[in-house]
C-alpha cells in the first residue's frame, strides 16, 4: 500500500554494499511480435514500434541497471496489449540466499494497494448485479453504522474516489504475526477511523474504506471475500497462482519471491495486510497481465462493457488540470495521453499498475524491495516515463507565464502544509509534526517542493505554463494550487493528485514556529533536570544552604520533578517512533504496553509541568528572589505552555486504540 510516503523511507535502512549482479533470469519464449499501437489523432507517428523484441531490448537496457543501482534484489515487468500478452520478462532474484531467478509465471509478488482494482472490480460486479448502489448510504449495506459527517454519508462512490473522509489508521494495517489476521466482519468494527472531512470534498486516501468495500461485497454476495475474487475473477481470467489468502494456500507457497528491506540485508516474513481487500494480494506477472488484459478489453470476462467504461470513464474534479480519480482507478496523464493506474506498497514489495485504455496498452511492475533510500519509488517513475515517451509519445505542452507573475505565484505558494492523508485526531499526528512538507522558493524564483522528492525519477524544475499550474520540464508532471480570495487553499502534483492534497499549516501547526519552539522547550527542561543534581552536589560541596525553603522549595522540587517525568515521556515517544519504525507492525498490539503508559505519562507530565512551573515563579516574584531564579522560572512556565499545546494539539493522551 502507500503507506505513508516518509514513514517508508524510515523503513529502509541504509545498505551496505550491492547485490551480485542482477542480469535477467530465464524466461519463457518471448510473445510473437504485434503491431504497432494505433497513434491518438493528432499525435505524431510512434519513433518506436512497440513489439515484444523492442521491448525487451528496451527493458533489459533499463531493469538490470536499476535494480543493482537501487539495491533491489529483482522485479517482474509485464507489457501487454488487448490483443494478449506482449512481454513478461524477470529480472533479478526471488531468493538471494539460494539465487533463485525471478520467473514471470511462477514467482509471485505483493502487489500491495494494485490489489484494491480487484476489489473495485469485484464491488462493480455486484453494482452490474443490482445488489449494490454506488451512491447509496453504505450503511444500508453493513451490519453496524458509521456516523454521518456534516449530516452527509458515506457512498460506494465515496469510497471508490477515496473521498469517503476517513483519516489514515495504521494499527490494523500489516504486521508479520498470522495471529493479527481477523475476519473482515470484525476488522471493519474494531478498526473504524475517525472521518476529518466531509464526504466528496477531500481526497484522502483510505485502506479501511476499501476493506469496508470488501465486506460490503461479502454481505451482498454470500460469500467470504477471499472466496468471491477466486470464483468470481480469478478463475474466469484464469489467475490460477493469485490468492488474497493470508497465509498462502500451501500450493502457492513455494513460489513467493522473498521481501528485503535492501538488497544487503536479510529477508522478512510474510506481511499479513489486516485490511485485506486492500493490499493483501499475492500474484504473478503473468496473471496481472491477464487483469490487466481484462480490463483492456472493455471488462473481458468479468465485467459488461458499459460497467468497465463507468469505471474507466469516470472523472471527479480535482485541483484544476491535475489527475483525478475515475473508480478505483486513478488517472496519470503523460504525453497528452491518459493512463489508468494504481501503485502498490507494502514495507516490502513495491509495484505499478498503468493501462492506457485508448492504446489499448498495459504496463505493470513489481519489485521486492524498497532499495536503498526508497529507490523503488524512482525506478518506477522513471520506467513510466521512459516508457511512454518511447511508445507513446506525444506534443510537448505550451504556455507560460511571465517571470515576474511566475515569481508572486510561487512566494504565494511558500510554506508548510499538512497532508489529506494522514492523522488528525490521534496520537500519530505527531508524525505530521515531525515530518510536515514545505514548499520553498529557490534563489531563481522557482518552486521546490523537497518533500515529494522520493515519488520523482529525478530532480524537478518547476515552470509555471499558466496561472498556479506549474509542469517539471523533464516529465511534465504539474503541479497546482487552488486560490480562493488571494489564499492557498490547497496544492498538489500529478503523482498524489486523485487521493492526497495538502492543505495549509494551520498557525497552531505550523513547524516553522512550533518546532523551533519545542526544541527549545525541551532544551530549557533538560537544563533543568540536569541541573538539579549538579547544584545539589556543587552546594554540598561548598557546604551552601540553599536559599528556599517552606512552599517555595516544594514548588521548586516538584517542578523538577515533572520535568524529569518531561524527560522519560519524551524517551519513550523516541523508543516508540524507533521501534515502529523498524516494524511497522508493532503498532498492531506489540507495542500497546508502551503506547498506553505514554498517553497517560504525556499529559500528565506536561501540566504538571505548568503547574508547578507557573507556582515556583508565582512565589519567586512574590519572595522577591534574584533575577536569574526568576528568569529562569519564567522559561520553564514557557517551556511547559509550548509542551502542554503539542501534547493536546497533536493528540499525545487519551485511551482509543485506532491510531
């Protein structure tokens, strides 16, 4: 799944040295070459003919060095047209402890969130059915209720467009414990998350609303969910090495390719994805073409025509010219050309999915590694990119605006912004503290936007072609603003565009401030914590009576003994962060018997803090103590006014267990 962009870079631990090379493994006889894909009016003939032997001379100059550059340990690449598989070609290991080469038919990837087009494939189903409604209340469909938000709620078509307004929940997201599995039925009770927006009105990317859509297909169908894609797509598509079975069928086992963090280190265990509908999908790069084929072909075997071009067609507005979402697919234009697509990542695998439904072309890669630094992330940027450019080229966009408008739009657009996706109302909102994205203007007068860095194939340059729509020159990707009233009100780039937005720093969030503020509020707590023993020892020493006593010296020592208790929370939300860094799975119950002292501990200390801080400086301004005893009171309260605000403002307290 994408699963919080900076959150997985975390998970990536720097590698060491690279792999054994990674030529291609050996492959099945090649497709017998087709002809050339039928240009788009308007668009100049295609330079390269797309064939099965271009392509593969195309893919076996790209993957081999990108892997090996990357450090990822290999990747299965399909190229398909709705005439039939064109190309399906591994490259690199499965296994690099036994060498075990990468086969496109008989190693199977995660696909991680490609999995939700088969979910969304099947809900359509029961759409083209009769029995579900796609702008009903989906709590006619379920057998407990979800509150409305501004009296509006939740519809299929929310869902599908991931505007359902659900913030993002990571407990119940994927660990490595079989034991964490859990029927849907009971997985869409316990993990219900809170809804921050209304529904139709933000992207906002969501797991849990597309396992909720998995049960709802579960109750309108009368099968388990695993039972209906294997009857229901799977086997009419012929997908026989496919299962959303967590753990594998014992059949399939033998063939799952290994997960590394990087191609220097150790493989993983199995990811169990808890909202399976979206993102526990194991499968071959021959059976993905075989989806990929379906859907190319007007729904194939699994879908009416008319239910596959609603899904394909659809469009929901978005920030200006941006990608949007269609049903559950997204949009990626390149090349004046539209895709249909949908990326995929667990902490292991890494895979995309494009259909270019009027080329009636189809594209997909998997990779089971995240690679050095989430290199993973511009392998496939680049491969898209690549791609289309050399098979589907087309005019190069025009427009642009003057340097010295080019130049008031971007100082407009500099500052710090919070992500759709994301938590709002829990503790995990500290994550949106520490890594909160800025947009920034270079010496030139250029936006930069460094936070989405890692979703790029390379460096981006930022021109502005017309009014608050910006394109990157090397990949004409855009980037836009919506201005309401000479103010930001949100921006996004091609990449996120359908599913994430990001909103304004609100004064109260923003890091500019805040952060510098709570660095230096935790400095102020540690001088004093360090500073108790040390002139304890130095008036022991020159045999010094200290100067308070009564009130006044109980009001000192509790202070310092709430910003020790300051101390050992901060500890312990650094062990937290640290520890679910490495695993993310530890969020899912491993790590509760620290999670639940820390958001009692948190509070506690913080207005302890105040309070006791606030008593010594009262009753030093009273006592008419030396200036420095005051000062030094007066930073403390301060000190404890900045913690108290982050512990309340982000959610540091409280006993709900989704997060």
């Amino acid at each position: 799944m994408r699963v919080f962009g900076k959150l997985m870079l975390l998970l990536a631990t720097l590698a060491a040295t690279p792999s054994a090379a990674q030529g291609p493994a050996p492959q099945p006889a090649a497709a017998a070459a087709t002809g050339p894909v039928a240009a788009a009016p308007g668009v100049p003939t295609l330079p390269a003919r797309l064939t099965a032997a271009d392509a593969e001379a195309f893919l076996d100059g790209y993957m081999p060095y990108a892997l090996a550059r990357g450090h990822i340990p290999g990747a299965v690449v399909v190229v398909v047209t709705r005439n039939g598989p064109l190309l399906e070609k591994g490259y690199g290991f499965a296994d690099l402890k036994t060498r075990k080469p990468v086969l496109p038919d008989a190693t199977l990837f995660r696909p991680g969130s490609v999995s939700k087009l088969v979910t969304w494939t099947a809900v359509m189903q029961q759409v083209e059915a009769g029995k579900l409604d796609l702008d009903k209340d989906v709590n006619g469909y379920i057998d407990f209720k979800i509150p409305p938000f501004d009296g509006k709620p939740i519809t299929l078509r929310n869902i599908m467009t991931h505007s359902a307004g659900f913030e993002e929940s990571i407990r119940y997201l994927i660990t490595s414990d079989p034991k964490a599995v859990m029927p849907l039925q009971r997985l869409v009770k316990v993990a219900l998350p809170q809804r921050v927006f209304a529904p139709g009105t933000t992207p906002a990317y969501s797991n849990y609303a597309t396992a909720l859509a998995g049960y709802i297909v579960e109750r309108a169908s009368g099968l388990s969910f695993d039972d209906y894609v294997e009857q229901r797509i799977f086997t009419p598509l012929g997908m026989a090495r496919s299962s959303f079975r967590q753990p594998l069928p014992a059949s399939l086992q033998p063939l799952m390719a290994s997960g590394y963090p990087s191609a220097t280190e150790d493989a993983k265990p199995f990811e169990m994805v808890l909202p399976a509908p979206a993102g526990s999908l194991s499968s071959t790069g021959s059976d993905m073409g075989k989806f990929m084929i379906a859907h190319l072909n007007q729904g194939g075997a699994v879908l009416k025509p008319e239910t596959a071009r609603l899904m394909h067609d659809s469009h929901v507005p978005g920030i200006g010219p941006l990608n949007t979402m269609a049903l559950g697919f997204y949009e990626q234009w390149v090349n004046g050309r539209r895709a249909i697509a949908h990326g995929g990542d667990t902490t292991l695998f890494h895979s995309d999915l494009w259909l270019f439904p009027s080329d009636g072309v189809g594209l997909y890669i998997s990779m089971n590694s995240g690679g050095k630094e989430g290199a993973s992330g511009a392998v496939r940027a680049a491969l898209f990119h690549a791609f289309a450019d050399r098979y589907l080229p087309g005019p190069e966009p025009t427009g642009k605006v003057d340097e010295a408008t080019a130049r008031q739009h971007a100082a407009l657009l500099a500052g710090h912004y919070i992500s759709s996706r994301g938590a709002f109302t829990n503790f995990m909102s500290l994550l949106g503290l520490l890594g909160q994205a800025q947009i920034v203007v270079g010496p030139d007068g250029k936006l930069q936007f460094p936070s989405l860095a890692g979703l790029s194939a390379g460096p981006l340059d930022w021109v502005e072609v017309e009014p608050f729509v910006w394109r990157d020159t090397a990949t004409g990707e855009r980037l836009a603003a919506e201005i309401k009233d000479g103010r930001v009100v949100r921006v996004s780039t091609d990449t996120i565009s359908p599913f994430t937005v990001y909103l304004p720093a609100p004064a109260g969030e923003n890091t500019a401030w805040l952060l510098p503020a709570l660095g230096a509020a935790l400095l102020l707590v540690l001088i004093a914590v360090v500073a108790w023993p040390v002139r304890a020892l130095v008036r022991r020493h020159f045999k010094a009576p200290f100067v308070l006593t009564g009130r006044a010296l109980l009001a000192w020592r509790l202070s310092r003994l709430f910003a020790v208790l300051v101390i050992v929370a901060v500890a312990g939300w650094v062990l937290l962060v640290a520890m679910f860094s490495k695993d993310i799975g530890n969020l899912g119950g491993p790590l509760d018997w620290l999670i639940v002292p820390l958001r009692v501990l948190t509070p506690v200390a913080a207005f302890g803090l105040l309070v006791t801080a606030g008593w010594h400086l009262l009753l030093s301004l009273r006592g008419g103590r030396s200036w420095t005893m005051r000062i030094g009171a007066l930073l403390l309260v301060l000190a404890a006014l900045v913690l108290c605000w982050v512990t309340f403002r982000f959610n540091l307290y409280g006993f709900g267990m989704v997060y």
